[in-house]
C-alpha cells in the first residue's frame, strides 16, 4: 500500500518539485518507508510529474522504490495497492520472452500494460489505484480496480493539464486546485453519510469512479469504464455445489491476500465474516495469527467475549483494544483531518486506533467489508421484498397502522423507519432511504430557508442513471455496491487504516466472489428471513453454530449514551457554539432544540447529533 500524486501541466509554474514533493508529504502516512519523484516531457510543451509515497510490502529492496521504469523505457507508473495474481502473470509473461529486474507486482503491471494497453486492466485481480506515463503515446493513463478499494482523485485543470492524488489533501498542494466547499453537497452528506462518486464535497474534484480509467491526451480527458456487475443469469448450481464453490473462492481469495513479504494480520470483530476470514487464514498459516479486536467496557455494546471465543478455537495471538468516550473525543480531530472529510460513521475512531495498536506487530491487515453488501447480510434486504406485494402496499396504505406506527417510542425507531421506506414507491429513493442519516424532510427543516434557496439543485439529489439487475434484491445490492461500499464503507476504511500506515486487504471484495454472489439464486443468500443464508452455512465448515446463528450486536459504538453523559459538554461546545450559528448553514434553534431533547433524554438524536457534529469538526480541521 502506498501513496501516489502527479500532475500533467503546460503551466511552467505548476511544473515544479517542490510543488510535487509537497503533494507526496501530504500522505506520508501512507508509504513512510521510502518515496520518490520524477519528471518527464510530455507534448505541447507539458511536464509529466509522477510521485509516490511506499510502505513496503512486496520485495522490500529498492528495488520496488517508485516512479518505476518499464525495462524497455517506454512507460513508467506510480502504483498504490496489491495485484494478487503477479506470480501467475509474470510466469506467463516470461514464457514470451518478457523480462524482469525486480520481484514487484509493480513492474507486472508495466509489462502487462506494454503488452495489452488499457487491456491488461481486465487480466488483473488486485485493489489499486495507478498512473502510467507512456512515453510514445506521450499519454497519462490512470486507473482503478473494480470495487473502489484504492481512492484516486482528480482535477482537470481547464485544458492546461491534469493533477490527481490518492487523497484530497495531497491534491491542494498543487497550485491548480483550489480548496473550495461544494456546499450543495453538504446537504447529500447529510441524509446519505457521503458523497456519490463522481463527485466530492468540493469544487473541481473528482473520484475516478470504481471500474474505470481515464486518459488524458492533448489536454483533453477520456473516461472509459472496464468492468461492472453486470451478469446476473443464474449459475446452475445446486445449493450444495454453490457453497463449495464459495468455499473455494474464499480460500482462494484469503491465500492470495497472504502473500507478504511483511507479517500479516487480521481483524476479529467476533461477527461472522472476520471469523470466518480467520477460520480461513488457518488453513494457510504455521504460525498463530495475529488478531484484534475492539470493543467497549459496557458488554451491551462489545463483542469482546466472541471475539475472544474465536481466537481461542483458533489459537491466535490475540489483542483487544477497549475504546472510552475520552479516547472517542480525543481522536476525533485527528480522524477528520485524515479522513479529508466528515466522518460517515462513529465505527471510523475505533478502528483508526486499533489500526494504530496493530501497527506495532503488523503491515498487513484482512478485514471483512463486502460481505453484506454481496450477500444480502441487512437487514433491509430481507424486508424491501414486500415493498411491492400487492397485500403489503395494502397494508402500508391503511391509515391505522400507519397511525400506529407513529404511536411507538423512540425505542421502535427502525420499525418507524423500515415502514416509512417502504411506503416509498421509488425504487431509488427506496433504497438510499434505509441507510440515511437524516431524513428528506428532518433535512429541509435543518437547512436554513437561505442554504436551501442557494445550494440546493437537482445536481446534489441525482442517482444512478441505471440500476442493473433482474430483481428488486439485486437492483438494491447493486446499488449498494457501487455507491455505499465504495463511497462510504471503503473509503473510511482506506483512510483509518492507512493512517496508522497499515495496509487493509478485503477478500470477500476479490472480483470472481463478487461476480459469483450475484449469479446466486435468490434464495440461496436469503432464504426465508435468514440473511447471507450461503455464507453461514459455508461457516458451519469452520464455526460452532452457537457463533454462527447467535443474535448479532454489530459494532456499536455508543455515542448515544455519550452524547448524554461524558461528551455532552464537547458536543454543545460546537453545536451551540457562535462560530456554528455564525455559518449559516442550519437552523440553530432547531438544532439546540434537539441537543436539548436527546440530553434530556426524551428523544434519541444521536444519527442527527453525529451528523452536525462532524460537519462542524470538519469546518474547523480541515477548512477554517
């Protein structure tokens, strides 16, 4: 895992290395082990500047150091993430007479990329985000793997050039780019948690979307996409068949990810997917892995004692990591400055500080993102299926039950929300609802009538312009794994984990489970209200029942309650605070007026609360 910047520019002023080494000191923290920058001449008058940041994890020498030339000198790269297949390819490769100067997955791509051009994207199983210069064409060609895994961001600067960097922060050292709020998306954080790709909170940047790859020629830009879930014709595999054959995937998925010229670790939640990981990683492993787990002193919200059940079966070398509301507030900032962003989740504190306890033993981490999104582990999933049944929208539409509904407590907030979703006739609108943070119409009271009136536009509510499937579960999971799971779910984890500078590894995100999961038969991930049915029973193979269909806690942190008690006094500091008000983005006697409620403890505002807290925090970190 490493840190990549760059820049293609006409503009002498642009073109200079103190500007390129600013860029790649931005995310030191994501390859501290060595760097390097490099410049080449491009057409019209352009500077090509490529710089990288390495954390080292594949063959260690320097020979791996970054920007890497091709052994024919007609391309370089900078390169952050894995391949996990290079050996296989580069055995074919030297079968045809290519040849080889170091033991990189690096040099595969470049070799890979001469041979193919923008095809070899299609050969390669990996998470990454990279720029090749290729010198004939005079072309820069950058790219990112299928799922999002790696971040790459861009700006293209109005026909003078290009800059792009693994993060935003790298990206406002160059003189171009300009650190300039989109305050329309403000409000699109606010009820989903993030900012749909291509998109970002700020003016003139971009995400380069997940499956695509962009050329940039002549001072023109060409985004073109090389992969997408898109077949969804059944596989004719009996259940039986198809847990083997998930079985093999996954074990195949986890060895791959094994392969480290570092020690490797994992994280053990307690949950069923990174116990199963776990499970898996025995398989392969003469030593004890090395565990981590994280939890909270209050057992109702800690999954410790699972966690710890699981390292003992398996014989781990195991740690845990208790997190308190004082350890929450004090790397709350900090957090945000790495994240570039509000923070989406309260999950993002603990796992940064476990991620940092990990460093001291590992560089290498597998966790268990994916999972949900792929097999249909939410809950939602199970109940969006009656969203259309002629006896459910009956139901729905009788005004008793929605007045009872209505009626129920706080302590009934999902079933109030799973009603309300599903009283949305629009699937898109449906689906985006189960998972956000504030409602459409709490939003609008919110926002001040001035915000509103000047930000908000069509732009900030637009939505995937298909949404791919042949069922209502898949268009939703679709729809999930192109923007909750990559947006969200994979950036906060890339950024937490990488600001400890260890490297995370998904292996239910290998591309072949992904493309086998939704060719699955419906019933074979849900079968009646049991959701990810295939992996539980695939985890009988490798876990007691008990563990496996035990009633799941999830990772909960319990702001709620801190927000009460010991961070009551740190979260009115910044939502009733003059600088707040001063902003003019929300209504701030609606605002005290739910910090008053939720401290009293009459209503529960934590999601809300969490939300503006973080938007405050970020002004201060990261724009003030």
């Amino acid at each position: 895992m490493c840190g990549i910047a760059g820049f293609c520019t006409s503009d002498a002023n642009q073109a200079r290395p103190e500007i390129l080494q600013a860029m790649i000191e931005e995310i030191h923290h994501r390859g501290p082990d060595n760097h390097g920058i490099r410049f080449y001449p491009g057409d019209r008058q352009e500077v090509i500047g490529l710089g990288h940041k390495r954390l080292s994890i594949i063959d260690l020498s320097d020979n791996g150091k970054q920007p890497m030339a091709s052994v024919s000198g007609n391309t370089s790269i900078v390169f952050n993430g894995e391949i996990y297949n290079y050996h296989t390819i580069r055995r074919e490769l030297e079968a045809e007479g290519w040849t080889f100067r170091t033991g990189t997955d690096t040099e595969v791509i470049l070799n890979l990329y001469e041979k193919y051009g923008e095809g070899c994207l299609r050969h390669l199983n990996g998470m990454f985000a990279f720029a090749i210069y290729d010198h004939r064409k005079k072309q820069l060609f950058i790219a990112r793997d299928r799922f999002g895994v790696r971040p790459l961001y861009y700006s293209l600067q109005g026909g003078t050039g290009l800059a792009f960097a693994s993060e935003l922060k790298a990206l406002w050292k160059f003189p171009g780019v300009k650190k300039e709020v989109r305050f329309g998306a403000l409000y699109q954080y606010a009820r989903k948690r993030y900012v749909d790709h291509p998109d970002t909170i700020f003016e003139g940047i971009e995400k380069l979307k997940p499956g695509h790859y962009l050329i940039y020629k002549e001072g023109k830009a060409e985004l073109k996409e090389y992969w997408d879930i898109d077949n969804f014709e059944e596989l004719p595999l009996s259940f039986d068949d198809a847990v083997e054959e998930l079985d093999a995937l996954l074990l195949d998925s986890i060895r791959l990810r094994m392969i480290s010229d570092v020690p490797v670790g994992a994280f053990l939640s307690g949950g069923l997917d990174s116990s199963l990981i776990v499970a898996m990683m025995a398989k392969y492993s003469a030593l004890p892995i090395k565990t981590y787990s994280v939890g909270f002193e209050d057992e109702r919200y800690s999954e410790l004692g699972f966690a710890r059940q699981v390292a003992e079966r398996f014989g781990t070398d195991h740690t845990e990591l208790k997190v308190s509301a004082s350890d929450f507030a004090q790397h709350l900032y900090q957090a945000v400055t790495y994240r570039d962003a509000p923070l989406s989740e309260s999950a993002d504190i603990p796992m940064y500080m476990l991620s940092r306890m990990a460093k001291k033993d590992v560089s290498v981490i597998l966790t268990g993102e994916g999972s949900d999104e792929l097999f249909a582990g939410y809950p939602k999933y199970a109940y969006d299926r009656f969203a259309k049944a002629p006896w459910f929208r009956g139901l729905l539409k009788n005004p008793l039950a929605a007045a009872a509904i209505n009626a129920l407590p706080y302590s009934a907030r999902k079933a109030k929300l799973a009603y309300h979703t599903l009283c949305i006739d629009d699937d898109r609108q449906r689906y985006g609802r189960w998972f956000s943070s504030i409602g459409e119409e709490a939003a609008r009271t919110l926002f001040t009538r001035e915000f509103q009136e000047q930000y908000l536009g069509s732009r900030e509510e637009r939505q995937p312009s298909v949404l791919k499937g042949t069922s209502n579960m898949n268009r939703m999971q679709y729809q999930d794994v192109k923007y909750w799971l990559s947006d969200n779910l994979l950036e906060r984890g890339d950024r937490m984990v990488m600001a400890a500078s260890v490297e995370g590894r998904l292996p239910f995100l290998d591309y072949r489970v992904g493309e086998f999961a939704f060719r699955l038969p419906e019933h074979y991930r849900i079968r009646g209200m049991e959701r990810k049915y295939i992996v539980k029973k695939l985890a009988e193979r490798y876990l007691p029942k008990e563990l496996i269909y035990r009633k799941k806690i999830g990772f909960y942190v319990p702001v709620g309650d801190w927000f009460r008690n010991e961070l009551k006094d740190f979260v009115g500091e910044h939502l009733l605070s003059d600088t707040f008000r001063s902003r003019g983005i929300f209504e701030a006697g609606k605002v005290e007026e739910m910090f008053s409620a939720h401290s009293r403890g009459t209503v529960n505002y934590e999601k809300e609360l969490w939300t503006l807290l973080n938007l405050e925090i970020w002004f201060r970190a990261c724009i003030d």
